[in-house]
C-alpha cells in the first residue's frame, strides 16, 4: 500500500510524502511521476507527528460527568463505587468512545490502566491505534484475581499484532502491597515490558508513606523495593522532592504529567523546572474522563505550559516547542516506538492540520498555533502506522460508537 501526500507543509516549506505500508518512504519532491494507492491533497495543511498519551484509563469515557468538584480521595470513593457496576460492555464501549475522541484529537498511542482488558483489546484493535494496555492490579482484588492477571500478561506478552502491547500496572502505593509491586515488576522484566503506576499524586500520600515506611517518600520507597527502572512509567509524579527528580533520572523511569487532573483534583503543580534541571524522562498524559474531562492532548499541552508558568512565576518554565516534543517524539521513544517524527524510515504516525481553520492563521509558527491556540477542530487527518484512521475529521462507524456509548452510559 502507498499513500502519496502531495504539496503538504513540513518545516515551514511544502513538500511531498511517500508512505509506503507503514513507514515514511521518501520526503521530497519527485521529478518522476509518483504511483500511488491514495492520494492526499496536502495543500494548505501541515503534516506534524501526532500525539502519545503516556497516561489514560480509556474506559472511564463511560463515566464522563457522574461526579464533580470532590477532592481526590472523596472522588475515589465515589467512581469505585460506580466502577464496581461496570460490565464488559460498558469498557468496550467506553474505551471506543474514548478512542475515536482520541483519534479526532490527533492521538495515535495511549498507555491504558484500567479493568476488563479483553475488551480494552478487542476495542483497540478494531479501531487500529496504537496502546498499551495496562492490566491494573490492586491487593484488594483478592488473590485469585491476581493470579489470573499475571497468568493474562504472561500468556499476552508476545501478541501477534505490533502495535499492541501490555503491562503489568500496580495502581499505586496505598492499594499495593510491597510484594504486589515486585511481582509486578518481575512480570515486567520476564516478558520484556514496561510497568504502569501511579506516584506521588498528593501530599497525603507522601506523608502516609513517610509515616509507613521510615520517613522514605514513594519514590524512595518504591526505589528500595527494585522496582523503578527504565521499564517503570509512573504517572502524576507531583510531589517529587530533588531527591526523589534525583533517583528518577538515574534510574531512567518516566514521569508523565497529567496537568489538567492534578488541577481538577486540587492534587498540585508538577515541578517541571526541576525535572527539567534533573533531566527526567518527562511525557504528557490526560489521565482518565473523569478526572480531565477529555483525552485532548492539545488541551494537555496548553495546560502544561500555562501551570507551569504560574506555577514557577516563570515565562520559560515550559515553552511550546519543548511540550509538543513531550507530547509527541519523547512519549515515542519512550516507550520504543520508531515514531513521532516525520522522517524517512520511521513509522508513519502523523496528523495533517487545517491551516484554513481559523485557529491556525496567521501561521507564524505551527508549533505555536498548536500549542496555544489549536482545538481538536484543526486536525483534519490521522495516520497511524500507514493507516488513514481519519479522513476531513471522519473516523469510520463514529456514529455507531457514540449511540452506543449513549445506551451503555445510561445501562
Ligand atoms: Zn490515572
């Protein structure tokens, strides 16, 4: 299969793009005539790497609105409550609920941490993103539960198709046990994955920790146990001290900043020029509907800029360019996927944004415009891995998916 993008902006100058199956063949004008299956006029649209969402739990789509305005704990109790009468098909349908609003937003790749995993799958691969799908575990599942999701895990650690993978996900220090969190992070490394947590999400963690575990915060602790690395993705890190930025970047895990819920949630600011002075792995995450209410990592990327700003009294706390990097090539990397940037020979994950739209004029700076001004609105196509998911803002059955999730939500 080839697709042929013609006369598209890249770097401020227009060109044409070969994907050929699913990599970015040649960049560049030809002077031959190109053969091709599908040809995209890319007048007046850039091409930019699309979105990474390092932090997600998909199927709260579901969930969107049953509660507001609680602090997190208060909060907690409330959506476990409600979780608890969830099915399998209220996932499946919320996680495509969530995933055509993450296509439509520009999002080619989520981490997913949440129940009901077959349906996560089956969700996922029916609509052709990329995820992780973390498979979340708590004590209070009980043991027989547990036993059936590492056996889930071990069994999935090589599924057939490349664009999905899973991850063992201790959901984080005060419902995991110690011995939780190793078994957790054995699995990791066994089957050559990464491991999903939440971290240092609020200040009463951090002191119930100190207060359990010999005045050690959770990165200490978690850091003691052996199970921080490079294949630990941890989620919120808000509450991190130089110490704890310290051991993150020695031991290369990554801390994904969910701004939009850390301010929802009255959870704190993310000390982002410390991270930055340390030299985290840092990425962007929306964290679940409930808490953000939507997955659009424009959204998050504007969030993050500006919390930093007020947050540090500081104009260059986060700049634009650095965020969209976060958002797009670093989430990537992160996670070993050859993609987030259009190059020749990386995966063709891309969006095409609408330069008529008129959030995108005048087009100074794309980066810019996508960063500050740009909605989901904008984005006008979504490729991921070869594959045209969204054409003039159409995803395939996105009719079907929303009366869907209408029925489910109210079931
Ligand atoms: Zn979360």
């Amino acid at each position: 299969m080839k697709i042929l993008i013609k006369d598209v902006l890249l770097n401020q100058s227009e060109t044409d793009i070969l994907i050929k199956d699913n990599i970015f063949y040649r960049i560049g004008k030809s002077e031959e005539p190109v053969e091709a299956d599908l040809i995209i006029n890319g007048k007046d649209k850039a091409i930019l790497p699309p979105f990474y969402n390092l932090h997600c739990h998909a199927g709260m789509n579901i969930l969107r609105g049953y509660v507001e305005d609680l602090p997190l704990f208060e909060w907690l109790q409330r959506i476990w409550k409600r979780e608890a009468e969830l099915t399998a098909e209220d996932i499946y349908n919320g996680t495509r609920l969530a995933i055509l609003e993450m296509i439509k937003s520009g999002t080619v790749f989520f981490a997913d941490m949440y129940w009901f995993h077959h349906s996560i799958l089956k969700a996922v691969e029916e609509m052709g993103i990329r995820a992780n799908i973390g498979v979340c575990l708590m004590d209070n599942l009980g043991q027989e539960t547990l036993d059936k999701n590492f056996a889930f895990l071990n069994e999935y650690a090589h599924y057939g198709n490349p664009l999905i993978t899973f991850a063992p996900a201790p959901h984080a220090i005060y419902t995991c046990s110690g011995v939780l969190y190793k078994r957790a992070f054995e699995c990791a490394e066994r089957n050559s994955m990464f491991m999903q947590t939440h971290l240092s999400e609020t200040v009463s963690e951090v002191e119930d920790c100190k207060k359990q575990h010999s005045n050690k915060t959770p990165v200490e602790y978690l850091r003691d146990l052996g199970v921080l690395s490079e294949r630990t993705i941890a989620a919120h890190c808000v509450h991190f001290n130089v110490n704890d930025a310290e051991i993150f970047a020695e031991c290369k895990s990554v801390a994904v900043h969910n701004p939009c819920s850390n301010m929802k949630l009255s959870s704190g600011i993310f000390n982002m020029p410390l991270m930055k002075e340390k030299h985290c792995k840092i990425a962007l995450g929306t964290d679940g509907c409930s808490s953000n209410n939507n997955l659009s990592m424009t959204e998050e990327m504007k969030f993050a800029c500006l919390l930093a700003k007020v947050g540090f009294q500081s104009a260059d706390a986060l700049k634009a360019e650095e965020v969209f990097e976060i958002a797009t090539k670093a989430g990537a990397e992160y996670y070993g996927i050859k993609a987030g940037e259009i190059k020749e020979g990386m995966f063709a994950d891309c969006i095409l944004v609408d330069l008529n739209n008129e959030k995108m004029q005048p087009n100074g700076n794309v980066i810019y415009n996508m960063v500050y001004s740009a909605d989901s609105s904008c984005i006008d196509t979504l490729i991921c891995n070869g594959k045209v998911l969204m054409e003039h803002h159409k995803v395939r059955n996105e009719e079907e998916i929303i009366e869907r999730a209408k029925y489910y939500a109210k079931h």
